[in-house]
C-alpha cells in the first residue's frame, strides 16, 4: 500500500524456475542462492531492464525498513527530517527560501516519512519545503497558541508573512493529500523570477494571462531586499490582493469608484500583484543596459523588452543514499564475495598450488643464494693459487740471478769463439 503511485510491485513464485533463476542471486560456480532466505526482494531502479543493474535488499524484513531503502536506495528521494519546538524555527523556517512554501506535518508515531510524501517533497521541491514534527502531550499547548495544532495528524500550511496558517486535521490518503500540496503550492502574493514571469503576465514579451487577444494588462510589482520592512510590505499587499478579490459590484458599501477599476482588471486577469527580489536580481546591469540604450542613436519608436531575471535561489535538494552508508555497504558486498570465494570447492585446490608454487620459488631463491658464494670463494682461491705459482716462479728466478752475480766466473766457464786445442808435446801423433 505504501508503495501505491510510487512504483510497480509484484510477487513472483518459486514455481516460476526459469524466473526465479533470473532473479536470484549467483555464486562464482553459477550456484542460485538466496543469501538472506525468503522472502527476497529485489527493485529494478528507473531505467534499469536488465538483471545487471538490480538492487537487492539485503536488511531486516520490516516495513520501515523496506520502504525507507526502496524509497532512498532506489529512487534517491529526498527525505523528510524530523523537528523539535526548539529547532523548528532556526533549522526550518529560517532556512527555507522566502518564494517557497512551509509544509509541516505532525506526526503521532514518528515513523519515517512514507515513499508517496518523499516523492512529492521531490516534485513540489521549487514550490514548498516539509518537514515533521513529533507530537506530544505536553506540547499541545505550544502547538495550539504558535500554529492552532489541536491534535495529531495533521497538516500545516504556511504562506507569505503575516498571513495565517492553513491547517488541516486528520490523515487523508494520498490524493487528498497531492491535492492539498496543489492548491497551496504558490503564495499568495507571488514572486517575479524568470520561472513565474510568462505565467504571471509580467513579461512584455509574453502574453496577458487573460488571454492573447487582450490588448492592455498590468503587473504592479513590489521590490526590496530581504528584511523586516519588506515582509511588512508583502503583508501589506497581500491585503490589497484579498481585497480586490472579495471585492463585489452589486454590494452598495464596495461601490468605490477608486476601487472599481482595479478590481474589475484583477477580477478579469489583467492585473497581476508580485513582488520581486532586489538584492537578487544583479540591479547595476539593468541600469547600465538602459543607459547603453538611451545613448544609443537607433532606438526604435517603442521597446517591448523588459531586462532578465535571474532564476531565484533554491536549497540544495539532499537525496540518495549518504557517503557512509554507501562505504558499509560496499564493505559488506565484499565480504559477502569473499565468503562466496571461500565457500567455492575450487578454491582449495588452488590456494594449495598457489602453496606450492610459492614454496617452490622460495626454495629455488634460497638455492641460488647458496651456490652463488660457493663459486666465488672457490674461484678466488684459484685465483690466489694462480697468484702464489706466479710469485713463487718471480722468486725463484731472482734467487738464481743472485746466486749466478756471487759466484765469479771460472776461465773454463766460458769458451771463446776463436778457440784452438793444441795438441801437448808429448803426444805420439805426426
């Protein structure tokens, strides 16, 4: 029921295999699980046709619950935050911007706002602002001197400044309470901005809001910048437009001449109440484009052109789901990864090659490291033997070449070149 004009539901039974199989969820072997059992909800957000992109609802089957993921998970509503008497005023009312309406909804229970108000506090966010308020006893009082609350539920309306709030008691279903919201979306003494003007008929380039054949029309606009004395002056203006309203011909004591004719143009569309944002709208440039115009020679015989509005200033809509409970939620779809890797009996063959494999690597670094200095002691001890041979031949040969410069040389040591052997005398030959 809560999800009624909000989004499409529909149950799906586990009869339906092919379905089912579609929608479940799936282990890394192709296994269909239902991780948190049945019932399983999943929700196709908009623009998602394909079971790749679905979200699954993975908390406590609860109402709430459900329908406060659906409505923030799903279709990033903004949500509708809760307020005390004491911050009403400074977190609220005070922060709203002065061309938008105040919508407060007293709540008996306190429970979350449903998926259909959060979708119309997204669709009515450039007209109102909600809030709720919790209602208790003690409070009644407050509640009744501040804003005539008697009791719970009910819903308050609150307009432009000095005008009294429009309450309404009981809770409706949600077309009573769209057509609320629709009725009381504008105030009562609009504003001029470059959204309303057209509609307004407070642009010379557009057309009377009595019509396009209407020739003569008028837009009396009220401009200051934000402050006590312009709230009065809107106040003020408000009277004047409900007095030009309730203004009837026929009743002898509204029979004022000075009156008649403005209520006729009202009455009949031609006259339109505004007021206008002067601090807002940047004042300097409409001044320096008129004067560039006025000191221009081709000015045409008439100007129908009327300077641009700046778009007025909205709150910043907050919607989706928060930073940290995004990092949660990522956090426990990887666990849940993790856990569905661990449970694969794939897995342990695996982690037992990979055991292996790096137990291998080791010992094959280990080994190396090993062999490496062994081969180099052993060649720097060829290297010094090869050394030592070396040193010992050098040696050798300088104690030969001391040994021969001590000994002198004997006359028999060495024979002459031009050597004769002379027979001695005594010998028997001819």
């Amino acid at each position: 029921d809560l999800l009624d004009g909000v989004a499409n539901h529909a149950m799906v039974e586990l009869g339906d295999v092919r379905l089912v199989t579609y929608l479940a969820e799936k282990k890394t072997t192709g296994q269909v699980l239902f991780r948190n059992g049945l019932p399983s909800i999943v929700a196709f957000p908009p623009q998602c046709k394909t079971a790749d992109c679905l979200i699954r609802f993975e908390g406590e089957l609860s109402t709430d619950a459900v329908t406060d993921w659906f409505a923030t998970s799903v279709l990033e509503l903004p949500r509708v935050f809760y307020h005390t008497k004491e911050t009403l005023v400074p977190k609220f009312l005070a922060k709203v911007p002065p061309n938008k309406v105040r919508v407060i909804l007293f709540s008996q229970t306190g429970e979350r706002a449903t998926p259909s108000v959060r979708q119309a506090a997204k669709d009515y966010w450039n007209f109102a602002s909600l809030t709720y308020v919790l209602w208790r006893e003690e409070d009644a009082s407050f509640w009744w001197n501040a804003l005539e609350v008697e009791s719970a539920p009910a819903m308050v309306i609150m307009k432009d400044p000095g005008l009294k709030p429009v309450v309404y008691h009981g809770s409706g279903n949600r077309t009573w309470f769209l057509d609320i919201l629709e009725q009381n979306k504008q105030l009562q003494l609009p504003q001029l901005s470059s959204t309303t003007s057209m509609e307004l008929g407070c642009d010379a380039r557009g057309y009377s809001r009595a019509g396009f054949e209407t020739a003569t029309w008028y837009c009396a606009v009220l401009v200051g910048r934000q402050s006590t004395e312009l709230n009065k002056m809107r106040e003020t203006m408000c009277r004047v437009q409900g007095a030009l309203s309730d203004h009837d011909e026929s009743d002898e004591a509204s029979k004022d001449p000075s009156v008649a004719s403005a209520a006729s143009a009202h009455k009949n569309k031609r006259l339109t109440l505004a007021w206008l944002d002067g601090e807002v709208q940047s004042i300097i440039k409409w001044l320096s484009k008129m004067v560039e115009d006025g000191d221009s020679k081709n000015l045409p015989f008439y100007r129908a052109k009327t300077p641009e509005l700046v778009p007025e200033s909205t709150e910043p809509m907050r919607s989706g789901v928060p930073k940290s409970v995004k990092a949660t939620q990522a956090l426990l779809r990887l666990w849940n990864r993790i856990k569905d890797y661990l449970a694969d009996p794939r897995m342990g063959p695996t982690l037992l090659l990979g055991a292996l494999l790096s137990a291998g690597s080791v010992w094959w670094t280990r080994s190396r490291a090993i062999q490496q200095p062994v081969q180099t002691t052993q060649q720097s001890s060829t290297n010094q033997s090869d050394n030592n041979t070396e040193e010992e031949k050098k040696k050798e040969r300088k104690r030969r070449n001391a040994k021969g410069e001590e000994a002198p040389a004997s006359i028999t040591d060495n024979e002459p070149k031009d050597a004769v052997q002379i027979l001695s005398s005594g010998s028997d030959s001819d």
